[in-house]
C-alpha cells in the first residue's frame, strides 16, 4: 500500500512540475524566439543561453 502511494505522490509531482515549467515558457519565451529552458531526459531541467541550445540542436 505504502508503495504505491508514493508512486501516486511521484507522478503527481513530476506532472505539476511539468505545469510549472510550462507556464514559467510562456512567460519568458516567444513564438519563434530563443529558447531559455532546456529538458534534459532523465535529469531535469536547466536554464541555458539561445546560443547553447543551438549548439545541442534544441533550437
């Protein structure tokens, strides 16, 4: 039982981190601008300069 409340508390974290990242690139991104906010699988998430993503093909 314990197991799978914590599997429940897991994905509804990662589900509301992934809201709050969202919103947070509709505030600070444009349609066709740079992009600040890289994903990075299995790792998380970082703040990069446009000309880093670029580099990593994430433009």
């Amino acid at each position: 039982m314990e197991k799978v409340a914590m599997t429940a508390d897991y994905v509804a974290s990662t589900d509301y981190l992934k809201v709050l990242i969202s919103r947070l690139r509709a505030k600070i991104e444009r349609p066709g601008g740079p992009r600040y906010i890289a994903t990075e699988r299995g790792l998380g998430y970082r703040f990069a300069r446009p000309q880093d993503l670029a580099a990593l093909g994430e433009d």
